[in-house]
C-alpha cells in the first residue's frame, strides 16, 4: 500500500466540500424561489411539486449507473464532468419559461449531472481515510447544511432584489468555476485502489450488484435511507414555502428561517455523531447503526411538531432539534454501509443506496403538494415523521439480526 499524502487527503475533502456546498445550494435554489417562480410563469403548486419529483426520481434511477462507471473509471473526471454538467444546468435555468424547459433542466440536466458526483465522491474519501472514515465524511456531509443554509438566504436576497433568475446564473457560474480548480487539484484515483483492486473489481455489474442484495444489512440500511429520505425532500422542498404562506415571511427569510435552524444544530449533530462513532467502533457493536437509531427515533415527534405548531418561536425549537437529530444520522450514512461492503464494490454500493433513496423521496414534494390544496401544507409536513419512523425500525432489524454476520 502506497503511503498516503497526509495534506492531500485533507485538501481532499476541502475541494470536495466546495462541490458539495454547490451541489446542495443548486438544488435548494429551485425549493427557495419556488412562489415566486409559480406566480410568474403562472404554474400550480402541483406543477412545482411534479418539477422537484421528477428531478429526483431521475436522479435516483441514474445514480446507481454512476457508482458502477465510478468503480471502473478514474474518478476524478467524473467528479469533473459531474460538476460542469450540474452548474452548467443550473445557469441555463435562469432562461426558463415554460413547465417542459424546467423538467428538462432541472431534472433530466441536474439530475443526471449530480447523480455522478455522491458515489464516486464518497468512495474516493475512503481511498484517503481509513481510520478517520465517518469523520472525513461528515466534514463532507457538512456542506450539505451550509450549501442549503448559505443558498437560503442568499437566494432568497437575491430573488427578492434581483428576481428568481439571478439566483440560477450566479450560483451556476461559480460551479463552473469550481470546475477548472478540480481539473488541476485532484489526483488521480489510484491511492489505495492500487493495493486493494484485483481482478473481482473487473467482474460484471450483475456480479458486483449481487454483492450488495446478499447482504440483508445493506438492503435495510438502503431502505431506512429511503424512508428518510422521503421525509428530507419533502421538508426541503415545500418548508421555505410553508413558512412564506403561514407566517408572510419574504422569500429570503422564509428560505433562511427554513434552513439555517436546521442545519446549522445538523452541522453539530454530523461531527458528534462521527466523533463517537469513529472513537467507540472498535469497542462497541453495531456503534454507528446505533448512533443512527437514536437520531432518528429522538427527531421524529419533532418533524410533527413543526408540521403542527402555530408559534414561530416553537418551530424554531422544533427544527433545531429536528436538525441535531438529522445530523446524527446523516454521520453514518455511508460509514455504516461500508462496514458491510467491501471497498472495490463501495461506489456501486452506494449508487444503488442512493437510488433506493432518491426514488422513494421522488413521491414526497409531488404528493405534498397535490395534497396542499385538500390537507394543508401543515398536515403533509407533519405526515413525514413516519419516514423517520420506519427507517428506525429498518435499522434496529439490521442491528439484532443481521449485521454481526455481514460485517467486513
């Protein structure tokens, strides 16, 4: 085994962090302009909950074809074109006007640009960190909150000053930007595979798939990240919305007040979660499915209580630990899977983890918002607590029956 460039591996997960940042902040655009984006172009809430469902619906089906290309190829250039192809759609959004022209964009174009960069991003983590794995991704996780925080506000500002088109061409820029830093910074992906792949990374993709669906605990780790995530994109996409509608916020602090309490308790929750995970895994059983389990049975009451609380002052309570709880989980998300996966077949892994995910989450910001009309936004808000629910069932079930034997 190669020795590994200790500075590198930390400018790593910085460079990568900066993606994450726009991949997270490009999506959130779409959630935090949304009112006034269907108010001028004169579209439903059904149509705007159709755009966000079918952008991740897309993203789901074409995630598990990254991780398989990203066990093969260098990975680098994927994290490169994934990047253009993400920002470039982004910017081009701005010159919208018509339903098509969004699905388009935002689906089929972002979608497909973004479903390149989590499997191979997260595998090329583990090249780098071994013994530091949960912590270097949940650095990298914590873009993700300060992505959909800083685009929360900054949208929402810029909307507001601007109008809606503005946030796209900006944001979109500078991914491209980005872009031709990775082309010079990142190294190729070769640190550890160099030692690790044999010829069974080589073997067909109907191979490296069964070696995920034979092992129970993937499967139900796989559908715990499903469930929660039907709840996060539903809580991401109609929240900024919510609180536009209830309490008459402007579109930058409704997209502010929706994030930042959030995901800021998250950013802590991420680093804690890892922190106690990476210190205790050699000591204690199951530790990081455990670690999950707590976050995701403490934060459920709380996603009702935002759902249903008439008093600012509570949601905010609410969101907050709503938030650390997120964290908690969001810690492990990866760590957890790759305890049970071997490294030649984690990018696939964690394509196929992501697709069970973003498939399932596809159906939440289309049925909150064909149900909005019936139901109120309040009631469907409060409904996604049962996706934190059944995704704490998923994992006890791993953690009592299964993941001893399917350890690596």
């Amino acid at each position: 085994m190669k020795k590994i460039n200790i500075a590198y591996k930390w400018e790593l997960i910085i460079l990568l962090w900066l993606a994450f940042f726009f991949n997270q902040a490009d999506r959130q655009i779409f959630n935090i302009v949304l009112p006034s984006l269907r108010d001028d172009l004169g579209f439903t809430d059904a149509d705007m909950g159709l755009i966000a469902s079918i952008f991740t619906l897309f993203y789901g089906l074409m995630v598990p074809l990254g991780g398989i290309i990203g066990d093969r190829i260098n990975k680098k250039y994927i994290l490169i074109v994934s990047l253009l192809v993400w920002s470039a759609a982004t910017l081009v959004t701005g010159f919208s006007y018509t339903l098509v022209q969004l699905i388009i964009l935002r689906s089929i174009a972002l979608g497909g640009g973004e479903a390149f960069y989590a499997p191979s991003a997260n595998s090329l983590i583990c090249e780098y960190h071994q013994n530091t794995r949960a912590t270097a991704i949940s650095i990298h996780q914590t873009a993700l909150y300060v992505g959909i925080i800083g685009s929360g506000y900054l949208t929402g500002y810029i909307a507001d000053s601007f109008g809606w088109r503005s946030a796209f061409f900006i944001f979109g820029g500078f991914g491209i930007i980005l872009a031709t830093v990775f082309y010079f910074r990142i190294k190729d992906s070769k640190v550890l595979l160099n030692a690790v792949v044999t010829t069974d990374a080589k073997k067909s993709v109907k191979e490296v798939i069964k070696v995920f669906f034979t092992k129970p605990t993937a499967i139900l780790l796989a559908l715990a990240f499903a469930s929660f995530q039907f709840a996060g994109v539903g809580f991401l996409t109609w929240m900024p919305t919510f609180l536009h509608e209830k309490f008459n916020f402007s579109l930058a602090r409704a997209g502010f007040d929706s994030t930042f309490y959030h995901f800021a308790a998250a950013f802590f929750g991420v680093i804690i979660g890892a922190r106690i995970s990476d210190k205790l895994v050699q000591k204690y059983f199951g530790i990081r499915g455990l670690v999950q389990l707590v976050g995701l049975l403490i934060g459920a009451p709380f996603i009702f209580i935002i759902g249903k609380s008439d008093s600012i002052l509570i949601i905010y309570l609410a969101l907050t630990i709503f938030g650390l709880c997120r964290g908690a989980y969001d810690s492990n998300i990866f760590a957890a899977l790759y305890d049970v996966i071997e490294m030649p077949y984690r990018s696939t892994a964690t394509g196929i983890m992501l697709m069970f995910a973003f498939v399932v989450g596809s159906a939440a910001p289309y049925i909150l918002g064909v149900l909005k009309p019936i139901f109120g936004l309040s009631n469907g808000l409060a409904f996604l607590s049962v996706g934190f629910i059944f995704a704490a069932i998923c994992i006890a079930i791993a953690l009592i029956f299964f993941y001893k034997k399917d350890k690596v």
